[in-house]
C-alpha cells in the first residue's frame, strides 16, 4: 500500500512518494515491515506485540533494544479509525462487491461523499 502513495506537490515538480510517519497496529511489528520502513527513512509508530516483548526479555542482552514508541502519536491514529468505520457503514465498501479496483475507489468516493454531505 505504501507504493501507491502520491502526495502531488503544490507548483512543478512529482508527486511525493514516501510519508513523512507512519502509525499502524500491532500486525505490522513484524520484522519485514518495520526493516522496510527503516530502509525507506520513514518515522513509525508501531506497538509490540506482547510475545515478542516477552522472547525479547528471554534472549536478554541477545534481545535487542526496544523499538520506540511514541504513545501520544498513536492515539491520533483512532481518527483515522473511527472514519474507516464510518466508510463501512456502506454495504458495497464494506463487503465490497465491486471486482475491479477502480469500480471500488469510485464506491469508496461516492461514500465519503455521502458522509460528507451528511456532516
């Protein structure tokens, strides 16, 4: 998903491709995904998973060192959560009939349309 990123940019120039931070759950603090994230320069914040705290203090020194974790910058991630939830509310986006990705990113617009229109 963070390929498709295109963030155009205000006058000439391309778009940008690479966030300036990234907030995810739990699922993503595998180690493929935290390296990928390392290896592009972008900031993350990323919660542990309690077995691997846990095999990180069985290793010991061996464990490694905590990844950080910024709890304030996470809480704002439940804005983006909470207008998800409002998107599913759609039955088509949220069971998403449509096949085809560009019929989808239109339902999922016609969605957010209605929402905003709502508000």
């Amino acid at each position: 998903m963070l390929e498709k990123i295109r963030v155009p940019r205000i006058g000439p120039g391309r778009p940008r491709r690479k966030p300036d931070s990234l907030a995810a759950d739990k699922a993503y603090s595998n180690g493929p995904c935290r390296e990928y994230l390392r290896r592009r320069g972008i900031r993350h914040t990323i919660p542990d998973k309690t077995d691997s705290q846990a095999a990180r203090l069985r290793k010991g020194s061996r464990g490694g060192r905590l990844p950080g974790f910024d709890e304030e910058r996470y809480k704002k991630r439940n804005t983006v959560e909470r207008a998800i939830n409002r998107l599913k509310h759609s039955r088509a986006v949220a069971t998403r009939y449509d096949k085809r990705g560009y019929v989808f990113l239109g339902t999922a617009t016609a969605a957010v349309l209605a929402i905003w229109l709502r508000s």
